[in-house]
C-alpha cells in the first residue's frame, strides 16, 4: 500500500457507545460491555439471553446520510449510514471538502452483513406468509446492501465493493481504498466495516455458556472472556460498525485537515501446512513492517485481537513475542467489545490511531493469570504510557487460520 494514504476522518459505535469518544473512554477504564442478549426477531423463541456485547440500538439519535429511504434499510445499511455520516463530518467533508461524486469511491468489508435480514424474511414468509414480507426485505437481506445504500448517500460515483475475508475483512477492505487512493482510481474512499449479532451466533453462545455452567446470575452481566489466560476462556460475540475516510496525504495536506494517522502499510497472510503457532500472524507482520520500511524498535504501541479464544491468543501472543518481546506496550480490545467479526481491524486501527495520538494505550479488559505456555507481553489491565511512539502497529487473527497487519504512523 502507498504510504501517501491518510485517514481524515472516523465514525464508529461500539457496545461501549455511540461515537469515538464514548468507545475510548470505557476501553481506558477497562470496562467490559459483555452483558445477557436476546436473540433478535423471535427467530428463536425458545431460546434465552446469551453473552454478548451489543449495539443498544441502531443509533436512531445519530443523523444518517440522507432522510428518504431510511424506513427501508435493514439495520446493518443504517448503522453504516449513520457512522458514514459521523466520519464524513469528522473529516470536514461537509465544509466545502468533498470531492465529486466519481472521485469518491466506499468499500465495506464484512463477515455476515444481511445475514440476520436474510434469515428475518425466511422467518416471516413462513410464519406471516409472503404477502406480509417487505418488498425491501430481500434485497436488504444481502451482503452489498450496506456498501450500496452508503454509496446512495454519500452520492459515491467511484468503485463501490464489498470485500469478505473473516476477521481481516476490515484489513482487506483498507488495502483495497489504499490501492484505489494510490492509483487514482478515487480521491477519497469510505471504508466502512459492520457486522451485527446474529441469531446463530448468539444461540452458539447461549449453547457454549450454558455448557460451561455459566458464571453469573440470571439478569446481570455475563462472564468476561480472559485474553492470554492459562485455561482459554472462549471468545464472545459483539457487534459494531466503523467507516474511516481515506484520502490521499497531499489532498488532506491542501485542504488542511487533521489527520488522524498515516497507513503505512497492511500485510496479510493466511495459515499454510505445518504452520506452527503465530506462524500466519508472524509473517503477516512481518511483511506489513518490511512494505512500510519500519523496523520493530520503532514500534512504540501493539493493538492485539486477542479476545479469550485459545488458538487466536497463542497465535498472537507468540508473534508479537517474537518480533517485539515483552519491550512494547500492547492493548486487546476483544474482552471489552467481544469478537466483532469482520469489523475487528478497522476497529483496532481507529483506536490505534488514537492511542498514538494520545501517547497513550487504553487498557485490556479482563487480564487475569498469564499462561505460562505463552511469550510474555507488555500487557496491562490499566492504560500505558507510550510518548515516543513512531509507529503503531495493529494484529488481527482469524483461526482459521490468517492473520492481518497494518502499521500506523502519526501525521507528517
């Protein structure tokens, strides 16, 4: 990816809030937004609450591109509408910034988008009949309605795509504005990353935590997972949605925004036969470091996807021990925020950005005992002080296996 690619402007919602700011003040203190959800739609009535770390809603406070058609989109297009117009704001493209509609191009990288309306129309043909299915139903029910309906309302006339690659879905979705910013295919790119709870999802919690006994009371928050534990926890699920504008650093520079961070570059790499542990993410990261031409040293701050799921912790746990040594302060957000599906890496790299901003790490929900069976990180259940950071550098692991790397460097 060409280092000339700048992000101008983020827009997300977590479980922990609505809005960067709310996302990075409950991730300082540590705080877990795992709590009891119920399937949605009555898709399985006889199912109860499972773990999970949820939306409150689908930010019905916070404006969307757009008033006409909002009835219409499936709540993954609305999420995506309105964390598209909080970043389109972010980045001052409301104030005379924007570029012309075939200079403006959106990628979406997800895992499911439109899983949960595809099953909600098999669910209501059958039980109301189709005469009482939404004509709008269907096509919202599919993985490009969220890219789609964010290209109607942003008027994006450039490329417009949806990219699907697991947890690296976001990894995928910003090396492809990167190459599109780089080649002048477009000027400016909404990246944008949702995935919502689904009900499948949330009935395997439901399953896994009634299996395991459980370890709360009916009505109060449920267990929090324990990255880098001795005996794995699991991972829960989450939900969340982030759109990061992605321009060029000579536009940003002419126009005179802020920039949040430069990215350096992403590497990817997917697990190969006999690859012992970390061997995908070691070489992901590898190659993110090599494109961007920074050495481990100058790596001041680690954002890991960690999240209490054995093979995804010990895969992380032995290449940023290996590249960096217990030396580099690193955060996992996946205690706190759960598995967010594809919307994991652009969620590490817009809290990244932060935390290189900021010259500080939030901290890590849910940090117990370390596994002896692992390398030592500099990981902290409080925040750490990283001044002097040059570079950040973002891990993302999907199990099975492949791994995803982006280096982030503070605005030049």
């Amino acid at each position: 990816m060409s280092t000339s690619a700048v992000i101008t402007g983020v827009g997300l919602a977590t479980a922990l809030g609505a809005g960067y700011d709310a996302t990075w003040q409950g991730l300082r203190t540590g705080r877990s937004a795992i709590t009891d959800v119920a399937p949605p739609g009555g898709l399985y009535p006889g199912r109860g609450p499972a773990p999970a770390a949820a939306l409150p809603d689908d930010l019905s406070d916070v404006s969307a591109f757009g008033r006409k058609r909002l009835r219409a989109l499936s709540r993954e297009s609305l999420l995506v509408s309105r964390a598209g117009l909080l970043a389109w704001q972010d980045a001052g493209l409301d104030a005379d910034g924007a570029p012309a509609p075939e200079d403006l191009g959106v990628v979406l990288g997800t895992t499911g988008a439109g899983l949960t309306g595809y099953l909600q129309v098999l669910h209501d043909g059958l039980t109301l009949g189709t005469d009482l299915v939404s004509p709008y139903a269907g096509p919202q029910g599919s993985l490009n309605a969220a890219v789609s309906d964010l290209a109607i309302g942003a008027d994006a006339q450039g490329p417009v795509l949806t990219v699907t690659a697991g947890r690296c879905s976001g990894a995928e979705a910003l090396t492809v504005a990167g190459d599109l910013v780089r080649t002048g295919q477009a000027e400016v790119v909404l990246v944008a990353a949702v995935d919502v709870l689904d009900p499948l999802t949330l009935d395997a919690a439901g399953a896994r935590e009634t299996a395991a006994g459980g370890d709360a009371p009916v009505g109060r928050p449920a267990r929090t997972p324990r990255p880098f534990a001795p005996e794995p926890t699991g991972s829960l699920p989450g939900e969340a949605v982030v759109v990061l504008v992605v321009e060029g650093a000579v536009r940003a520079r002419e126009r005179g925004t802020r920039v949040h961070a430069e990215i350096a570059a992403v590497g990817t790499a997917l697990g190969e036969a006999g690859d012992t542990d970390g061997a995908a993410a070691t070489r992901a990261v590898a190659a993110a470091l090599a494109a961007a031409g920074v050495a481990p040293r100058d790596v001041g701050l680690v954002c890991s996807s960690a999240d209490g799921s054995g093979p995804v912790d010990r895969a992380e746990a032995h290449a940023l021990g290996g590249v960096f040594g217990a030396h580099v302060p690193v955060f996992a957000t996946g205690a706190a925020l759960g598995d967010c599906a594809g919307t994991t890496t652009l969620l590490q790299v817009a809290l990244a950005a932060r935390a290189l901003r900021c010259g500080e790490t939030p901290a890590t929900a849910g940090l117990a005992d370390w596994s002896p069976t692992l390398p030592r990180l500099s990981v902290s259940g409080a925040p750490q002080r990283c001044p002097a950071a040059t570079a950040a550098l973002v891990l993302t692991t999907d199990d099975r296996p492949g791994a995803a790397a982006v280096v982030l460097r503070p605005p030049r």
